[in-house]
C-alpha cells in the first residue's frame, strides 16, 4: 500500500463514497419520504395499513387488499440544518482557521411513484419508483473542517416491481425484484502543509453503479377490524466505478511541478463494493370505530454491515481501508387517523429512529444522530376517485458529538452538531 500525506488526506472521502455515517431524515442515509400519508403519521403503519398504491414498497402483498387499481404520485420538499460548533485540531495546541459555516446541508426535493393493477380478487402486480437514499452536505470552502470534507452529495433512485396473492380471506402474500441506481460526489480540501501557501488544493471524487435486491411481505388479518404485517427489504450490492481527481492551484502547479505530477498520479479510476443494509418491519393496524384507526411500528436495519469500506486503485494508485464501525439500528412509533368526514381524515404520529452511529463513528460528510418525529396531515376526497393529501412532518434530534478524522493528516474534528429538519409531502391519488 502507498503511503502518500496528500492521497492520504482523501482516502476517508474515497471509502465512505456513498456511506458517510450520516443523515438528516433517517438513519443511515435513508429517506422515509415515500408518500404523503407515511410524512403525516410519522413513517408508521405503512407495512400494516395497505389502504393505498404505496404498499407496493411498504408491503407488497397488501396490493392484494387494495379494492381497485391505483396510481399514486407523491411530492415532498426537505429542509434540513446540520450547525457545527467546535474545531478541527491539527495537533497539540494547533486548530484549522475558518468558520463553523451556517446550516451545512442543502435543502431537497424528492418525489415517488406507485401503480397497482388489480387482475382480480386474488392477484395483483404493481410498480414503486423512489428515492431511498440520498444526501446533501455543502461546507463552505473556508470552513474549519474544510480537511475532513465540503460536498458531500449521494443520490440512489429505485425501480420495485412486486406480485402479490390472497392465499385465504385472512392471509396475503407479496414479493419482487428490487433495481438500484447509486450516485455520489465528494469534494474536501487536502492539507498540504507548508504547501497549503500556495492556495487550497481541492479533491474530489465522483461515482456511480447499479445493484439488485428484493422485497417480501405478508399480511394476516386477525378479524374485520385488525392486520399484522411484516416486510423484509432484501440488502443490495453496488459495484462503483469512481473517478479520484485533485486540483491545485496554478501558483502550486507552478512552483511545485513534481507535487503537480505526483497528484495527478494519484488520481484516476478505482472501484469499491457498496453494500446497503436489509431491514425487517412489522406493524399491526387496529380499526378502534368507524372513524379511528391506531397503528403501530417497529423497524431492525443491519447497518452493522458497514464496519469496513475499501477502495481500489485500478493503476496502482491509493488503495484505502478505513473502518466505519455503525451498529444495527431500530425504528418505531404509533400513529391514528381520524376519519372527520366522509371525505375529509386528518393523521398524526410519532416516532424514534435511532442512529447507527456514535460519537467516534459520527462524521463531517453525514453527522448522523437519533431523531424523534412529530407528522400531522390532512386527506381529502373531493370524487369518489380522487384522493389529495397534505403533511408536514419535524425531526427533533439531539446534540450529536462528534470526535472524529477522516485520515491523519486532516485533523481531529472534536465539537458538536445540532440538526432539524422539516418534511412538507403533498400526494395524489386515483383508482379506477
């Protein structure tokens, strides 16, 4: 293995391509955001309830339970803020000048798409098109952790095509194929020492891949008034291809052309296997009258998964491998809706998900920490064949620590993080 300060520097950056110990939304770096009526209930009851085409990636075999064809198209907008205090310590006594930056991650938006057909009584197939994985941190360049990272941005689009079958009146069935598309980019600024004169040296790292998975679920209806489900979310593999490119300053390339030489020798094409964690949800919906309905939800994500990321060089570049260390996580909440008129159902919820990571696990590029969720929303049926729904979910999170490098020359990061985050869904639906 090359020992190399500046390659060196990026080698965090280049493993945790599309795993920063992270997130603003869930744990890890998973998006709930999956449609409007999950926002309102604080992501709870979506492997139980099956009353619309979300269950496709909620739960397959509630497709089954569904008493028409749907399509369902869903809108939301994410407006997070991740406030660092602290500083970046170089050695004993020594810190990184600049800012602790402002609110340090972008806000998003984010949509996903459902169909189902029903064949008949017994079968029905369906289609989920979504986001379930994505990122967005944004550092100013003079930011005082400007070595660990400054861009940080992840995206993962999803395709779930799923089948399900009534076994009994009591007893539904779901299952399909899972197809991945990950994305990545990562800027840092690489500490050069005395070299750091000339101007900041910016590395940056870019790749994409594909993976493959599946979803199971089932569903059993104790009586008219309660349903049991479980679903299990297969995990999926992505083979990256990712591009390394640093980029001095003129005035270094200049002076210094055989550190010029040497950065672009380093640079080029490399590959790393990412793998996203399987999850197992069960929940249990309970119709209390004509007009309450109450669910429950309880989630086990296998991010421990994730101890140990590697990135290869395909001509003899930097090979890295750090450790990331995240533990399993668990998710879970209650939420009730109130059927007010005939057309009119208000939702409320709430949830705890925890964080797969810890204060010596927790990291610029995604300063992850557990999060409580509070979500109200309103639904409305102007037709028989139309249903709107509006929801506004807040994540509270605690302080999150942080006592962390990314590699041996960009520091210690040693502070704190306070996160929020505001969720806005808007849903459409119609059956025929």
């Amino acid at each position: 293995m090359k020992h190399f300060p500046t390659a060196a520097a990026f080698g965090t950056a280049a493993t945790l391509v599309f795993f920063p110990p992270c997130a603003a939304f869930a744990s890890g770096i998973a998006l709930r955001e999956t449609d409007a009526t999950s926002v309102a209930s604080a992501y709870v009851g979506g492997v139980s309830r099956a009353t619309d085409a979300s269950t496709v990636l909620l739960n397959p075999a509630g497709m089954s339970l569904l008493e028409y064809s749907e399509i369902e198209g869903n809108a939301f907008y994410i407006g997070p803020s991740a406030r660092f205090s602290g500083q970046n310590y170089l050695g004993q006594g020594t810190t990184t000048s600049g800012t602790s930056g402002n609110k340090n991650i972008s806000a998003g938006a984010t949509a996903a798409g459902y169909g189902v057909w029903k064949i008949n009584d017994r079968w029905a197939v369906g289609y989920a098109g979504t986001t379930p994985w994505g990122l967005r941190m944004n550092y100013p360049e003079n930011w005082v952790g400007r070595y660990q990272s400054l861009v940080t941005s992840i995206t993962g689009y999803e395709l779930d095509l799923a089948v399900s079958y009534k076994v009994t009146p009591r007893l539904v069935l779901g299952v399909g194929p899972r197809f991945g598309f990950l994305q990545g980019r990562f800027t840092e600024t690489a500490n050069l020492g005395a070299l750091n004169a000339y101007g900041p040296t910016n590395a940056s790292l870019a790749g994409n891949g594909f993976g493959f998975g599946y979803s199971a679920g089932a569903i059993y209806r104790l009586d008219n008034k309660t349903q049991i489900g479980v679903t299990y979310r297969s995990r999926m593999s992505f083979p990256v291809a990712t591009k390394l490119k640093f980029a001095p300053p003129l005035s270094l390339a200049a002076a210094q052309p055989q550190v010029n030489g040497l950065l672009a020798a380093e640079s080029g094409h490399s590959k790393m296997q990412v793998t996203l964690p399987d999850s197992v949800s069960v929940g249990v919906t309970r119709k209390l009258s004509s007009r309450w309905t109450l669910m429950l939800q309880g989630e086990w994500t296998h991010w421990s998964l994730l101890q140990g990321l590697n990135a290869i060089s395909d001509h003899n570049g930097l090979n890295t491998s750090i450790p990331v260390g995240w533990h399993n996580s668990w998710f879970g909440g209650v939420s009730a809706s109130y059927r007010i008129l005939r057309q009119v159902t208000l939702r409320s919820g709430f949830s705890y998900d925890q964080s797969p990571s810890g204060t010596e696990s927790r990291f610029t590029r995604a300063p992850d920490a557990s999060r409580y969720t509070l979500g109200f929303g309103a639904e409305y049926s102007p037709v028989r064949q139309l249903t709107m729904e509006l929801s506004f979910a807040h994540l509270f999170f605690p302080a999150g620590h942080i006592n962390s490098s990314s590699s041996a020359t960009a520091g210690q990061i040693v502070g704190v993080y306070n996160n929020h985050a505001n969720v806005v869904g808007f849903g459409i639906r119609s059956h025929f």
